[in-house]
C-alpha cells in the first residue's frame, strides 16, 4: 500500500470538503427554487404524478440542481475515500450555514433569528472538529504517529 502524506492529505480534504459543501448547498437551494416555480406536485392520479414528473424535468433549474448534487456525489465519494467518516460528516455540517444563507440571498426566505444562533453553534462544532486530524486509520496515520512519538 502507498503511504500517503499527511502534509499533502489536509489540504486536498479541505478543498473537496468546501466543494461538496457548497456543491451541495447551492444544489439543494436550486432544487428548492425550481420545485417553487413548478408548483405543488399531485399524486392524485397517474396522469397527475406524470405531468408533475413532466414539469419537473422540463425545469432547467432542477436540472442545474442535479448536476451540483452530482458533483456533489462526487466530491463526498473522492474524500470518504481517505478521510474518516467521523471527520467528514460532521465538517459537511457547514452546508447548513450556507442553505438558510442562500435561501435568503437568492429566495426571498426571512431566517429567524433562532436560527442564525443554531447554526452559529454548527460552526462551532465544526470549527473544533476540524482542529482534528482527517484520518485517524491507515499507513499515513501510523506515520504521522511515528514522527511524534
């Protein structure tokens, strides 16, 4: 197995976690302004539930939605290949500063202040969470504790 480095491995988690972050956050909020346009969706009847299905991919929004969401998939797969899952989950938690930010920026959505203190909190644990090490398993790990010990 080749050692990776831990020098090289925080600052590539980084980058691909504060894409994933926004990738997701900027997806989710597009989906949420697409589904807005289209309108109420019915599931009343099988003609109804296709011609919701029919107005929903005739919206380019929702579409633009899918391809963030994507490279979100992405992203997330790239990092959880080598940094831990108690790391990266929780660090991810950030989207939910920028989705109450961007559906006010972008759809009009009063956040209340209750809100704004909640997700101050996230950051918080995010903040402390990402004092940590990105992986505490493997050959870089074992190497990094090496060099300490």
């Amino acid at each position: 197995m080749k050692m990776r480095s831990t020098r090289n491995l925080k600052p590539k988690t980084y980058v691909l976690l504060l894409l994933e972050v926004g990738l997701g956050a900027l997806g989710n909020t597009l989906f949420d302004k697409g589904m807005k346009e289209i309108g109420a969706l019915s599931f009343a009847s099988g003609p109804a539930i296709w011609a919701g299905a029919l107005r929903t991919f005739a919206s380019g929004t929702v579409w633009l939605g899918m391809v963030c969401m994507l490279l979100f998939l992405v992203c997330h797969m790239l990092v959880l290949s080598w940094a831990d899952f108690s790391f990266v989950m929780p660090f991810s938690a950030i989207s939910y500063a920028l989705v109450p930010l961007f559906a006010y920026l972008w759809l009009g959505e009063r956040v209340l202040a209750t809100r704004w203190v909640a997700i101050g909190l996230i950051l918080v644990g995010v903040f402390l969470i990402g004092r940590s090490a990105p992986s505490t398993t493997g050959s870089h790990w074992d190497a990094e504790r090496a060099a300490h010990d």
